[in-house]
C-alpha cells in the first residue's frame, strides 16, 4: 500500500502548492489545519519549506537553490535583504547572531525563522533576481551539484556549468518528474577534482571521453542516508552534452515508475541498483526510457582524482587560483558554512567591485569569489572581511562541517554548528597536526541523516546520547578514514557514544597516536586503512581537557538551546505575522 505521504502528494503536490502557501500566507499560521500539519508540511518542502523543530511551532527554514552553486551578479544582495528582513527570530545565536545565511552541503542556501505570511514577499524579491525555492526540498529533482568553479578552472577536462545549467531549467517545474519517489540528487563534473562528489549522488556525469569526443560517464546509486551509504555504480554508459538531459529524462522516470512508493526507507535507487544490478539498470534505461542507442562507456579522464582522497589537494577551491582567463577566483573558508548577514552584504559589495559580481558556493560550504582581475588580487586579499573568513585556513578550520542540528531541525538530537565552532577553535589552539598534515576534515551530523556528509570525513561524529556520571548527555559515534577520491571509502565506526565533551580529548589523542605509529609521509586515511577495526579501537581514548561544552545536556528539550529561558513551556511559538504569540488553545 502506497505510504500516508503518497496518498497527501495524490491530493496535492507540485506547483499546485504554491497557490495553497499564498492563501495560507494571506490568512496566517492558524489557517493551517492543525489536523492536517504533516500533510501541508511535507507538501511545503516542494517549494523550499521545511517547518522548524517542537517548540518554534509557525515558523519554517527555507531553502533557496543554485543550481552548481552559482549565484549571479545582483543575487546575493537579494539573499542578503531577505535574510535581513525575514530571517530573523526571537533570539539570537550567540555565535552568529541573530540573523544569518547557511551555505549547504549541496550548493544552496538556508534561512531560518521565516514566517508563512512573509513567503509572498520573499518570494516576488528572490524572482526578481532569477531565484527560487522551488524544488528545493520534496520528493522531485533537488538543486544540482557540481565543480562550484565549473568554466572557471584549469583542472577541468570540459565545462559542466552548462549542462548544470540546462538540467535545472529542463526539470525545474516539470510536472512530468515533480512527484517521483523521494528526493532525486544529481551531480555533474568536468574536473578531475571529483568536487563535484558524484559518488554519492543519485545519478552522476563524470569527465569522459569516447572516440576522440569529450562527454561523461553515467553512474547510479549513491548516497549516505539511513546508515547505509552506497557509491554510485557505473551502468556502462557515455553521454555527449547534447545529450545530458535526455539521460536525466530516462533514469529519473525509471525512479520515478520503479522507485518504492510502499515503504520510504527504501524509496531511494540506491536500494533498487542494489535489487537490480547495473547491467538491469541499463538495459532497462535503454529498453523503456529512451529512443537512442545508448553508447557503452568512455573512458574515465578523472587519474587525478584527488577530492578529500587524504593529502594535499586542490579539490576544495580555499585559496587563490588563476583562471583560464587570467583573473582569478578567491576560496574562503566559512567556518560550517555560516555567514552573519551584515557579512553577506559586505561579501555581496567586495564581489561586485573586485569581480564580476558572482560567487559560488562549494559543497564544503564554503563561498568563492570569481573573476578577480589580477591587477585588484592584492587589495581584494587585503579586505578585513578575509581576516574572518580566510583564504589560507588553520587546517582544523578549513575542514569543519556541521549540519543544522538541534539548533532547528527535528531529526537531530545534538547541537551541531556553534559545537563544531568550539572544537574547531580548541584543536587550533590546543593540538598540533602531525607533519605534512595540511588537509584534514572533521564532519559533525546531528543524526543519522548525513546532512554534513559524515561518512566522507578523516574524522566523522555522528550524534547520540549517553550518560555521564549519572546525567543524560550529549555524545557522539565517531567513525574514522572516509573521503571521496582515489579508492574511495566509508567511514569506519570505531567509537560509540563519546560524550561531547570528550570529543575534543579523543581527537588529540588519536592524532599523537597517528604521528607516533605513522609510517612515513602516510596520510591519515591511509592509516587508517592499513589497520583493522580492534587496532583503530585501542589507538586513542575519550578525554576530558580544557574543552569546555555549554550544550552537554539534552538540547532537544529546549524550545531554543540558546535561550536565556530554554524550557518548552517558554517558548512563544506558535506567532502570528508580526512575532507576537498567538493566544493558547486552553
């Protein structure tokens, strides 16, 4: 039997939504059936509405895509007005303040706090300038991802920013491919970086070349969620550009006709490349999806695959590098992927008046500044802002991820972001890097969800609970040795429920445990590697330090974990339009 969400998406789902937000818009919070919030709250994700966690009840994190994470001239001052305007709640983030922009794991952008009576205002100034969220969330073709510096980098054997481009205004909108089983994540990259993180996305282009013509390899399956992460699988097939979207056409309605629509656990193609195999998938692909031959597989031009692989690389575009073209493109690193907004503004002014005015964002969540004239490079590197947001970063800086966390979001059950802002400052000071360590990633998830991609990090947390001297606390599973790259790997589980603040200790120890064992110029994942399970386990234990962490206890059971005043009962959600607290039911 189809699940309770595909029979809501059979009575409305797609763009029809955005006729039911405006009426809810104009009529206000308590219009919303209160019997019917799951049912509306799932429909809201389609365009870009995700409701935030227990006790911030009326208001919703929205989500805007960029397709490759490109944002163009003109845009980011519109993000940065909406989230001035909008995005701003009852209290603040002691770390971030009280209004502020999320760069994602997935090239796009997160607000926080926005009310469903704004939606309509919000809406006409983000499509003014060529933005949406459509699509940004739901069960459809999700914002797609790239090489975030796609035309603008010498390590590219072909520019994907077009094909990029063409898939999202091919399916945006599509309502062909606006209800398929769950999400639909694609990747598509020209460089030999790997960036582009194909291999944990639904469906990937990869640089390949057949009979002396430049293209991309197809592949399937990827993905991290539910603890059961997959590689994308090569199904044999070679695509040239002009043919990009009809692949796209082909394997998203193959999910869409055979995905599972029983049991949403298992509505992901990984699960079905799993049932079926590549060559069923492509025969299948070939058989009922499209009217072409499809040509077998080129051959792969990605050998220097280096993307978070365990050494130095390129792959996360921090830095200053040169263009084809002789300007340049500016990385800097922002620390899990948080921008105050009055730094989204001065960002948005320095990229108009030393480039082009365009900036991307990479799926380190980190931003880049295109488009530098060489002859500015040195007043640009001079700007205060790149004092806060560098880019030459202490190495536990430039490898810090965090997801939304407890912060917003109902899955998580730790805080994450201003967490991750502490270890990330602790290590820094407190813990030296073994020798020839310059890359190093630390990834911290609120849950099992892997929305900061946990299982492709040096060092990965996971959060959980446990006890601590009789007291319910915060805790992390730690996992060690995943990235992407050359012989790329999961995360390997060896620590279970580490109190948060024994994470910190944990991660000194280990490190002092890998210089003194290290064989060599061995990369950390290499180490790793070379060593099984029991060994790993018995390398370093959790410590108390100097480390102190304000959020140990249970975060979840605050309305806000910020607040002066915490409990539930002292929240004022739900509100009306203008943040007042609406008058209880009793």
């Amino acid at each position: 039997m189809p699940t309770k969400v595909e029979n809501w998406k059979d009575e409305v789902y797609g763009n029809e939504i955005r006729d039911h937000l405006m009426e809810f818009a104009e009529e206000g919070w308590d219009a919303i059936p209160e019997d019917e919030h799951d049912a509306w709250f799932e429909r809201f994700k389609w365009w870009g509405l995700y409701h935030q966690r227990s006790g911030q009840e009326s208001y919703f994190m929205m989500r805007i895509g960029t397709p490759n994470g490109v944002i163009e001239p003109g845009q980011l001052e519109v993000i940065a007005e909406v989230a001035d305007k909008y995005a701003r709640g009852p209290e603040e983030n002691p770390e971030f303040g009280d209004a502020y922009c999320d760069w994602t794991t997935r090239q796009s952008i997160q607000l926080h706090w926005i009310k469903i009576e704004d939606i309509p205002e919000i809406f006409e100034l983000l499509e003014s300038v060529g933005l949406s969220t459509q699509q940004a969330c739901g069960d459809s073709w999700r914002n797609i991802v790239g090489c975030p510096v796609a035309g603008k980098d010498k390590h590219e054997h072909i520019d994907a920013w077009p094909i990029a481009e063409d898939l999202h205004e091919t399916f945006k909108g599509d309502d062909d491919y606006a209800n398929l089983p769950r999400k639909w994540k694609v990747s598509v990259t020209g460089c030999d970086q790997g960036c582009g993180q194909g291999d944990i996305n639904d469906l990937a282009y990869e640089p390949a070349e057949k009979d002396g013509e430049l293209g991309f390899n197809v592949r399937v399956g990827g993905g991290l969620s539910r603890k059961e992460p997959r590689l994308a699988r090569d199904i044999d097939v070679w695509v040239p550009p002009e043919k990009a979207a009809d692949i796209g056409h082909g394997m998203s309605a193959l999910f869409r006709e055979y995905g599972d629509r029983d049991d949403r656990f298992n509505a992901r193609i990984k699960f079905l490349m799993d049932e079926w195999g590549p060559e069923k998938m492509r025969s299948v692909l070939q058989e009922e999806f499209v009217d072409f031959e499809l040509p077998r597989a080129g051959e792969d031009m990605r050998d220097q695959y280096t993307y978070n692989a365990g050494g130095n690389e390129h792959g996360d575009h921090v830095g200053v590098h040169e263009q084809p073209d002789g300007n340049y493109y500016v990385g800097l690193n922002v620390l899990v992927g948080r921008m105050g907004v009055d730094d989204v503004y001065e960002l948005a002014e320095l990229a108009e008046e030393y480039g082009s005015g365009e900036v991307r964002l990479t799926q380190r969540q980190n931003v880049i500044v295109t488009d530098v004239d060489s002859d500015r490079l040195d007043a640009f590197l001079d700007e205060p802002l790149l004092e806060d947001y560098s880019p030459d970063p202490h190495s536990f800086m430039r490898g810090s991820i965090a997801c939304t966390g407890t912060e917003f979001c109902s899955l998580s059950i730790v805080e994450t972001k201003n967490r991750q802002v502490r270890y990330a400052r602790w290590l820094k000071e407190n813990v030296e890097l073994p020798e020839g360590v310059e890359d190093f990633h630390i990834h911290l998830s609120g849950c099992t969800a892997s929305c900061a991609q946990p299982q492709i990090a040096d060092i990965s947390l996971r959060g959980m609970k446990t006890r601590k001297d009789g007291e319910p606390v915060e805790a992390f599973d730690i996992g060690l040795g995943g990235g992407l790259g050359e012989n790329p790997h999961f995360a390997d589980w060896v620590e279970m429920r580490v109190a948060a603040d024994e994470v910190p200790g944990y991660i000194e120890n280990l490190l002092d445990a890998f210089e003194a064992e290290r064989e060599g110029d061995e990369t950390f994942r290499e180490f790793v590697a070379d060593h099984d399970e029991e060994t790993l386990q018995s390398l370093a234990d959790p410590e108390e330090t100097s480390y102190d962490d304000p959020y140990l206890g249970n975060t979840k059971m605050t309305w806000y974990p910020y607040a002066e005043d915490s409990d539930m009962q002292s929240s004022p959600a739900p509100t009306d339009a203008n943040d007042e607290p609406l008058p209880s039911d009793d």
